[in-house]
C-alpha cells in the first residue's frame, strides 16, 4: 500500500513538472506570437521572421502557420514554396484549419509540392467538415467547374450550401447560378432569385450585377426597369466593370430613369478603363453617331479595335461594316470581310448575314 502511494506521489510530481514546463513553453510562445504579430503588422518582416522560426521550432502550430505564409510571399525571407508547404505541413499535422487550407492550394496547384488533386480534396474536405466556410466555398466552386478538382456539381452545390448557410455571399452567387442552369439540382428560377437577392444583400458586386440582368430582361422576376437599375448601380458603386456599362446604357436609353447623356459618357468611360469589351464598342457608337460628344472617327476607331481586341462580336461587325463601306477608314474589303467572319464565327446575327452577301456580291476577296 505504501509503495502504492509512493508511486501515485511520483506520477502526480511528474504531472505537475510536466504542467508547469507546458505553461511556461505557452507562455514563452505566446509571447513571442505577440512580438511577431507586431512587427508584422509594422511591416517590419526581418524582426518578424527570426521570431516565427523561434516559435515554429518549439512546435507552435501558429508560428509555423505564419513562418509558411513568409516563405510564400518572400516577407523577410527569400522567397521559397517548397519551405512554404513545409512549415504548412507541420502545422496542418497539428489539426491547424488555416494550414490545412493553404496546403491544399499547394498541392492543387504543385507549389512546393507535388501536384495531387486527391491530397487537396481531402485537405479542403477536412477543413470543410470542420465548418470553415473558407475552404466549403473553395471546395464547392472547385467542385462545380472542375476548377483543380474532379467536377463534381452536385456535391458542388451541397458544400456551396454550407457555406451559405454561413452567410458567405459568393456561395449564395455561385447556388445562383446552379439553379439558374440546372448545375446539380433541377432548374429552379425562383430559388435562383431568392440566392442571388441574399448575396446582393450581403453586397457582393456580382449578385447585384445578376438581380439587374434578371429585373432588366424578367427571367425568374417580373421586368422592373427601376429595380434593374438599383441593382446595377449598387454592383457600379462597387466598380464593378459590367455594372458599370449597364448603368450608363439605363442613362443613355432613359430606362429605369431618367435619360442622361453625361452620365452615359461618364459611365461607359469608367468602364472601358477597366476594359470592358461593352463599353468600349458603345464609346464608339457614341463618337460615331455623335451621342453626347462631337463625331470623331478617331474615337470611334480606337474604341471600335479596343473591343476588337477583346473579341466582342458587335465591335467586330462594325468596324467591319466602317472598312467595307470606306467611312472612317480607307475601303478594304478583305479586312472587311476578316471582321465580319470574326463576329460570325461568334454566331453573330448580322454578321452572319453580311459574310453570305460578301460571297454572292464577289467582295469576299480572300476564300478562306
């Protein structure tokens, strides 16, 4: 019986010294997280690193974390993704989410590692049946375009949920459009609405964007101009390029509001910086036709091959139809006929149309 208590004496003394050298490595480490949360916070990396490489030594999860996402962006080290998905592993090991998240990209995209399709799902699927709506949105959008993973779009649209569930407005956007085209579930344009309505109210640029293309044209809604253009300029207020044009052709057009000529101009120009294909063919029109500007073949060129550039079929047509006819340009037939074959190969409508009448008019030069 006294041996009996000697011996629970000495486990219970080794418990305690174990405790107590726990407590003080935590409290060592979480010292140290502070001093590195600090001076990475103050950009201060070359302070920040020598301390996470401390902590990430003694086997913090957090340090190692963090020493990870240094080595992948270069910060205070040379930049290096093998030593990257290293320290991820590590911390990953330790049941880590954000690990396990960014280790998953690694081996999706074989940054540092290998690529493995297989190990990233698992690591996306461990930290979605965790509950990190981070990595259920990944593995749903993954899953509903074969984005690095197997195309999957039914189990694109059960984790999507879960993320929506949560609240996460890109899952409502993406749950939007499965019901919208029938990616997954069976077509339904109501709930395809009811998703795209709760991830505008949450403010994402493209679920407002949707809900006004919807409004705009009465697909799953009745046509509401007005409502069209509060959803479009909530999505321009975002700069969201699309958004952007639409807003300026409601002013240019007098739908949902009232007509605007300078907010038209404004709006499409705010847009063709940005590079959007629309509206930059729309400037054209405008520079051609002499809406809400002085007529300048000059701009309506530069405009015309901006979005001819971008492949968009009506600036394609016509700037084709300006070299058939000679107006802004030198007449050049074949060139002509190049852009009109661009825009029907498109399916253009008129394009189409006006590639048959360069054959039976003999102006199409060039016999492809």
């Amino acid at each position: 019986m006294q041996m009996k208590k000697t011996c629970l004496l000495l486990v219970l003394c080794i418990l305690l010294s174990v405790c107590t050298a726990f407590a003080e490595k935590t409290t060592e480490v979480a010292a140290l997280l502070d001093q590195a949360q600090a001076a990475l916070e103050a950009g201060d990396y070359d302070t920040a690193v020598p301390i996470l490489q401390e902590a990430a030594d003694q086997g913090d999860a957090t340090g190692q974390l963090w020493l990870g996402n240094c080595y992948s962006a270069g910060l205070g080290v040379e930049q290096s993704d093998t030593e990257a998905a290293k320290y991820y592993q590590l911390a990953a090991d330790q049941g880590n989410l954000l690990a396990e998240y960014n280790l998953a990209f690694c081996y999706m995209d074989g940054t540092g590692v290998a690529q493995d399709a297989g190990k990233a799902e698992e690591l996306l699927k461990s930290c979605a049946d965790k509950g990190d709506a981070e990595a259920q949105y990944a593995l749903g959008y993954c899953y509903l375009y074969g984005d690095g993973l197997r195309e999957d779009q039914a189990e694109a649209v059960k984790y999507l949920q879960l993320a929506a569930d949560q609240n996460d407005a890109r899952a409502f956007y993406y749950l939007g459009l499965s019901f919208e085209n029938g990616w997954g579930v069976e077509p339904d344009p109501g709930k395809a609405v009811d998703c795209y309505r709760a991830g505008a109210d949450l403010g994402l640029d493209a679920a407002q964007y949707k809900l006004g293309v919807l409004y705009q044209l009465g697909n799953g809604v009745e046509q509401d101009y007005e409502k069209a253009f509060q959803y479009y300029s909530r999505a321009a207020a975002q700069e969201y390029p699309e958004a952007l044009t639409a807003v300026g052709f409601f002013y240019g057009q007098g739908l949902g509001t009232e007509q605007n000529l300078d907010e038209m101009l404004k709006y499409y120009k705010r847009a063709a910086e940005y590079g959007e294909p629309m509206a930059q063919f729309n400037l054209g029109c405008c520079y051609r036709d002499g809406t809400g500007v002085e007529q300048n073949d000059e701009e309506v060129l530069r405009y015309f091959r901006l979005a001819v550039d971008q492949g968009n079929a009506n600036a394609q047509f016509n700037l084709g139809f300006e070299y058939y006819i000679g107006r802004a340009v030198n007449q050049d037939y074949d060139e002509a006929f190049r852009l009109y074959r661009l825009a029907a190969d498109q399916g253009f409508p008129v394009a189409l149309f006006a590639v048959g009448d360069c054959y039976y008019l003999g102006t199409a030069w060039k016999k492809i």
